[in-house]
C-alpha cells in the first residue's frame, strides 16, 4: 500500500470548491428515479442517461470524484469512449460502490446492516484495474422507539472499518458513509445524540481496524429534523449542531468530510452547507457527496429532452457550480436564478 497516494487522492477529492457526484444508484434504486420520469430502467437507458452527466462540458471545474455503480464502470458513451476514460478526461476521479445494500439485521427490527465483506478484496482487486481510486459502502442507521440498538450501530461501524481496511490494501480510498436516516418525527436533538454515537463508534472501530485516517474521507449525514418532525430547525441551527457533533466526534486526521443529501431539497442541501463552511475553518474541509440534491433537475430534464443531452447538463453543472460555491462558504442564492 503506497500511503501517500492515497493520501494525494483523498485530498484531491475534497480540493476546495469541489465535490463528488453520486451516481451509483443500485438497479432497483436508479428503477426507482426512472419512474418519477416515465422511462424504463433498461442498461442502455442508464448508459444513456449516465454518459450524459458525466460527460458535461467542464464538469470538473466542481466535481472532485464521481461515484458509480459496477454496471457503469464497465459502460461506454454512445459513440464508444469509456466512460472512465472521459472521468480521466474531466480531471474527474472515478470511485466505485462496493456494498451490497442494507438487509433486514436478524433479531432486530426495523433496524439494517450492510453486507458485501464477502470476496470484497478481490473486488476491490478488480476496480482498481477498471481504474477506481476511492470506493464507498453506505451504512443505515434508523431512528425510532428505541432504536437505534447498540447492536446495530456496532454490526454497522465494524464492516464500515473492515471494508475501509479493505480499501487501503487495494490502495483505494475508503468513503465511510454512515446514513443516519432523515425518515422520522424525531427532532434536531434525538438527530445529534444518535448522530454522535454511530461517528464515535465509527471510530472507535476505525482505530481498532489500524485504518489510516489521513486516507479516508468521511460521508455524513447532517444533523438535522426528521422528515415528518413538527418542528423543523432553521438552516443555521442545523449547520451550528452538525458542526458541533463533527468536532466532538470526528478526529482532525480525517482527510476530509462530504455530506449526502438523504432526502433534502436542492437548495436546502446547499444552504446546509454554506452554512457550514460560513462558520469558519476546520481541521477537514466540508463538501459534498450527493447524488439527488445534484441530479434532481438534471434527471427531469433529461426525460423531457430524450435525444438533446444539453439541457440535462445544464442543470448538472447549475448544481455542481452552486454546491462548489457552498464548499467555500461563498454561495449566494441570487445566482439560483
Ligand atoms: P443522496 O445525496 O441522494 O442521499 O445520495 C448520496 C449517496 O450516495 C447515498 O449513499
């Protein structure tokens, strides 16, 4: 394992003003975004749709690194450029989903853990050769009565640590992404406590695991009221106590930290951020890692326009542009217009 270049790569992916685009969305789930727009999910169709995103004029000026789904990697643009050529082409870092999804935890309800350890070193093996530099596993913590159990904190935080073991020895970079689900009545304070407990164990087992934190980027959920929450935190209070949950519980060797968008609005996501990054500078950088806040408008416009890949990759680089400007604390949303 060469530790400086993962080291070189996992600060490259949160250089300022840029972020990572997430496109790795499973079969069943990209099936699910397709159907908002009346398309089939055919593999042409998500080559098609996908090619379009990614080969948007000068989308690297604000996209660090995209994430995609296996299928993707092996894929080509219509007129036969792979795909992870094109990245290489944009300056833009290809990475890789490599878990399995989050299944039902045994004797747990309501509650996930997220499977994929399983012949994951030769995988790894595999993408490196297609040419990934980072990949990403997606943990699930629900809140709810009683839940989230010590159990499924702990099942989840350990394969998180496993698979970023994993990655360092296959010299990817591990994103660790452990999803506090938006899902939920629970308020801004149930969000931090759980919050706050999943990053501690996180790293707790990170530590045991002897993973290099330097090269690892951290993929967090904001700290924020549940979806179905009567009362809803401002865009300051959310940025105010993510950020004090980050500080209590993240390490300063982090190489740096980016935020999903789990169901926030498109601006919502990045004002949060903006918000962040207006407070002041930290031992990481905060960017951002989403896959619907970026790609919402661009979805829907791809739909209505089968054949013009243009207004599509508008809207793409609209958002990356928007979201590279909150990654330095320098948006503002007259440019929204
Ligand atoms: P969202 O931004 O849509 O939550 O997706 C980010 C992601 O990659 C979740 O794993």
């Amino acid at each position: 394992m060469d530790i400086s270049e993962l080291v070189t790569t996992a600060q490259a992916l949160v250089a300022p003003g840029k972020g990572i685009l997430a496109i790795d969305e499973s079969t069943g789930t990209i099936a699910k975004r397709f159907a908002t727009i009346n398309v089939e999910s055919t593999e042409q169709a998500r080559c098609d749709y996908r090619s379009t995103l990614l080969t948007t004029p000068n989308l690297g000026d604000h996209i660090s690194g995209a994430i995609l789904f296996d299928e993707t990697l092996r894929q080509s643009t219509p007129d036969g450029r792979p795909l992870v050529e094109v990245m290489q082409e944009q300056g833009i870092i290809p990475g890789i989903k490599v878990d399995k999804g989050a299944k039902d935890l045994a004797g747990h309800p309501g509650e996930k853990v997220t499977e994929g350890l399983d012949g994951l070193r030769e995988r790894l093996q595999e993408y490196a050769e297609l040419g990934a530099r980072f990949a990403k596993w997606r943990a699930v913590i629900t809140i709810g009565e009683d839940i989230p159990s010590a159990a499924c904190i702990e099942a989840n935080t350990h394969a998180l640590a496993r698979y970023a073991s994993l990655c360092q020895e296959s010299g990817l970079v591990p994103i660790v992404e452990p999803e506090v689900l938006m899902d939920g009545n629970h308020d801004l304070d149930d969000c931090f406590d759980v919050t706050e407990a999943t990053l501690r164990s996180l790293f707790a087992q990170l530590y045991e695991q002897d993973v290099i934190l330097e090269g690892v980027v951290l993929k967090a959920s904001m700290v924020i009221s549940g979806s179905t929450c009567e009362e809803r935190a401002s865009v300051d209070e959310v940025a105010q106590a993510t950020l004090t949950c980050l500080l209590n519980a993240v390490p300063a060797a982090v190489a740096g930290i980016v935020f999903l968008s789990g169901g926030q609005g498109d601006q919502e996501a990045t004002e949060h951020l903006d918000a962040m990054n207006r407070l002041g500078e930290f031992a990481w950088p905060l960017s951002f890692s989403y896959g619907r806040a970026l790609q919402q408008a661009a979805l829907k416009a791809w739909g209505e326009n089968r054949g013009n890949q243009e207004p599509a990759q508008q809207a793409l680089a609209h958002r990356a542009k928007m979201n590279g400007l909150a990654a330095i604390g320098e948006y503002d949303p007259a440019a929204e217009s």
